[in-house]
C-alpha cells in the first residue's frame, strides 16, 4: 500500500497556518479542525514547518502567560520529514515508529498535497488485516468442504 491509498481516503484539505500567526489562532484552528497539527506555510504550498498540540503543550511550561501571543514560528519544528505520496506506507510507519513522529506532510514536486498521521496508518493496517483474515477464513471454510486427494 502506497501514502496515496491514505490519501484517496482522507478529506483533501490540508490545514496550514503562517509562520506569524499567533499560538492562540494555531489553537482555535487547532480545535475547529479538532486535528493535532497543522504544516506552517507562508502560501500554502511549501513546507517550513510543523507545529502539534505537543509543541503547545511543552511551550506552555517555558513561556506561561505569554504563550497565546507568540508566533507559530517560535515552536514549531523546523527540520520537518516528509513523505511522498508513492512512498509505502509501511515504510512511512516505521520511520514515524524509530523517529516518535505522529505527523508527516506528504509533497509532491515539492507541493504541499497532504499530511499522514500515526492514526491513519494504523486505520489502514487495521484494514489490511481484517481483509486477510476475511480470505484466509474463506479458504479455510472451502478447504473443510472440498473432499481432499490422499
């Protein structure tokens, strides 16, 4: 399976703030999306960082009171990984696993065209199993009716 099966399955939209936007606009669109992340983005395509709840939630100690006034910038991450859509999923998996990732945007000729998270991975592994369990369940049950040559 392929980032692009994520994708076809997950709305299109990819939420984007700017860089100067302040932790307070982050949160609200933070929670009117009710995502975890948002890419930071200057116009909407290009990737400069990421920012999660968790980058919020560890700015919150360092800077208190402050916190709802800084920009996105000051916490977000800058060394950002990212994937391709023609990427298999499993390898996306493992390096959100060895890297503690919850978020990977997904570019395309160095476009923004989505972002993956840990839960979408798992939904579509999730899926892969049961699928497999359904066939082989399948040919279990037809092996048990099928007289066999011995």
């Amino acid at each position: 399976m392929k980032v692009a099966n994520i994708l076809a399955v997950k709305r299109s939209a990819v939420v984007t703030v700017k860089p100067s936007d302040t932790i307070a606009a982050l949160s609200q669109r933070l929670r009117e999306n009710r995502i975890g992340a948002a890419i930071v983005s200057s116009n909407g395509e290009t990737v400069e960082g990421v920012i999660s709840e968790r980058d919020v939630a560890y700015g919150l100690s360092v800077h208190k009171g402050e916190l709802h006034a800084l920009p996105v910038a000051a916490l977000m991450t800058k060394a950002v990984i990212t994937c391709s859509p023609d990427d298999s999923v499993a390898k996306v998996a493992s390096t959100m696993l060895a890297r503690n990732i919850r978020h990977i945007p997904v570019e395309e000729d160095d476009r923004l065209v989505g972002m993956v998270s840990i839960r979408d991975v798992l939904n579509l592994r999730v899926d892969e199993l049961q699928r497999e369990t359904s066939q082989l369940r399948a040919l279990a049950i037809q092996a048990d009716r099928e007289p066999q040559d011995r």
